[in-house]
C-alpha cells in the first residue's frame, strides 16, 4: 500500500493544480457572439451567466454546459466553467451518462493543447495531478479506470497513462488495475476498445492489451490476485479460436452484442 506521506505529497499537488487552474482561467467568458437553443439548453440569464466572469454556476447549469456539444465556440465555454467544473470532477460530483471518457471527449473538442501555453500547461498538470492521486489513494472519488480512458480521450494519448501506472508500483495501483481489468474484460475479450472514443480505436485497443499483457499479469500474480483474472489477461493475446475455445474463456449468459 502506499504511505500517507505519498497521498498527502499526491493530494497537495492536485489542489495546487486545481487553484492554478483557478488564477490561470479567472476572468473567463464564453464567447460574446455564443448562443444555444432557449428549448434544448437554457435562458437568456443561463446564457448570460456564461459571459459573466467569476460566477459560480449551479450544479445543474454546470451540467447543461459541458453536455451540450453544440456550442459554435467550444473553447471559451470551456475554459469558462473549468476551475469549477475540474473541482467538481475530482470530488466525483460529474456523473456522465455513458462514462468519464465524454468528460474527455470534451476536453479533446475544445482542442486544449492548443490554447496559449500557460493555459494548455495548466489542463496538463490538473489532469496528471488527478490521475496520480487517483492511483494513490485506495478509495477514490471516480474509479481509476474511468480517470484514465477521461485523460486518454483528452489528449488522444495512452503512453503518459500508462507509464504513471508503471512508476506507482504499490498494492494500491495494482487493486485498482485488478478491478481495471475487470471492467474492461468483457469489451477487450469481444476486440473492442472499452469506451467509445474520436481517436483510433484500434490502435488505442492494441496498446492498452499489449500493456496489459506486458505489465499487468506479472504485477498482479505478485499481489495475489486470482488465477481466473490472470487467465482472462492472457486470453488478451489469443485470437480467433484459440481464445474463444480455451478452457478459461468466460462464457457470459445471454447472446454477446
């Protein structure tokens, strides 16, 4: 497990990264000219909240925001409600409809990386930040594995991920690869990437299970973790009918679709 110096030091840097991200984006506004439908989204006053600074929106409004996918200027409305909406985030408070990857899929829209560079070095140390604390802490706010597929569709990247995975070498990482693993079996077994992503599923699919079968069998075998599991991340590397006719294959009830 990892000791509470290691949390404090992981905690205390990502309340750095949020109140960085607080100074770096205050006076933020929604583009002047921005708009959206008074039926689907919000008033008038919603609206004009978006162009007012430094206002705390609602938990609702907040939502209202960051779901819609029409906005005409993505990036301002982001960096609007971020400081907010990152708070909100890691005390677990966004609940998605389909998975923490649409919070990503956000960011990744509203082309962050190309924001001027102390803005776009603020978003990268917000999302490291979260990513290490999660992997530390034994009970985070939101499960590693739905932290991780949010940093991987924000920056269209699965490498910096997974290799922060790889330094924290402790029981904690390793419980939140094992229950990891177990989310991902059923779509990774069925050749599919795990959530639903605008980069290249395939080749995102290829890294995460060579990965897996590189690092996390080993890992896991050496904290004990169920035989049952282990075979499941070896049939990652099988294909065809020597996965689906091995004696390990999990054999889910009902048609697989």
């Amino acid at each position: 497990m990892t000791q509470p110096f290691q949390q404090t030091a992981a905690r205390r840097r990502l309340d750095d990264a949020l109140d960085h991200l607080a100074v770096v984006f205050r006076g933020m506004t929604a583009h002047p000219d921005e708009h959206n439908c008074e039926c689907h989204w919000g008033s008038e006053e919603d609206l004009a909240l978006l162009k007012t600074p430094d206002t705390e929106l609602s938990a609702d409004l907040l939502r209202r925001t960051w779901q819609a996918t029409d906005w005409e200027y993505e990036a301002p409305v982001l960096r609007r409600v971020l400081p907010q909406f990152a708070s909100a985030l890691t005390r677990g408070l966004i609940e998605p409809f389909w998975g923490m990857h649409e919070v990503g899929l956000k960011f990744h829209r509203a082309k962050w990386e190309q924001w001027p560079a102390e803005q776009a070095a603020a978003v990268q140390e917000f999302l490291g930040a979260w990513w290490d604390v999660t992997l530390i802490d034994p009970e985070p706010a939101v499960s590693a594995d739905e932290v991780f597929a949010l940093c991987a569709e924000a920056t269209g990247m699965l490498g910096p991920w997974l290799r922060a995975w790889e330094r924290h070498d402790h029981g904690t990482a390793d419980q939140h690869l094992a229950r990891a693993v177990g989310s991902w079996e059923y779509d990774l077994l069925d050749d599919q990437l795990p959530w639903d992503t605008w980069h290249n599923a395939d080749d995102m699919r290829d890294e995460l299970t060579s990965w897996l079968l590189r690092h996390a069998s080993a890992r896991l075998r050496a904290h004990g973790a169920p035989s049952e599991l282990l075979h499941r991340i070896r049939l990652f590397g099988l294909s065809g009918l020597d996965r689906w006719e091995d004696p390990h294959y999990p054999r889910w009830p009902g048609p697989r679709c």
